[in-house]
C-alpha cells in the first residue's frame, strides 16, 4: 500500500512538473528558472525482481544492487555530464504524461 501511495503522489509531482516545465519553455510563464531533469534507472534489471526483494538485507545482494547502480550512474555520467545544468535529458512528457 506505501508503495502504491508514493508511486500516485510522484506521478502527481510529476506532472505538474512537467506541465510548469512546458509553460516556462513555451514563454507563457515568466520569472521562473528553468529545471533540468535527469533519471538514471535499472527497471530492466529490477523489474525481474520478486516482491520479497524489498526485504532481501542479505549483503551479497545489497552489494549487487549497489555495483549496478554504480554502473549505470558512471554509464550515465560518461554520456550526459556535459549536459548537467545545461538541458534536461528526462523526457518529461512521455515518462510522467
């Protein structure tokens, strides 16, 4: 149920996000610093994942789960770090709309 709840109230955040982010780019609201959105993500990886993972403390896994998010953070910077705080590289639209 939590996880449920976060998810809504993410997605909500979210969109509203997206949709300040889209007046301020379209011109239509002005006197508002632009944001930029970057997501570094496995959902490839723990999408596999069972249920019972989110209760999984077993050390061997943990160590799993932080040697990929290593990977795809320094994948992820070696690709898009010339872009921080210059352009989003998220698009908004079609993963919160």
């Amino acid at each position: 149920m939590e996880e449920i709840v976060f998810n809504a109230a993410l997605m909500r955040e979210m969109r509203a996000v997206t949709m300040i982010t889209k007046m301020i780019d379209d011109g239509k609201l002005s006197g508002n610093k632009r944001m930029f959105f970057h997501l570094i993500e496995a959902g490839d990886i723990t999408r596999d994942l069972s249920a019972s993972s989110k209760m999984n403390f077993d050390w061997k896994f943990l160590m799993h789960l932080f040697a990929i998010g290593r990977a795809r953070a320094e994948r992820w910077l070696s690709d898009s770090f010339e872009l921080l705080g210059v352009k989003t590289t998220l698009d908004l639209h079609s993963k919160y709309l």
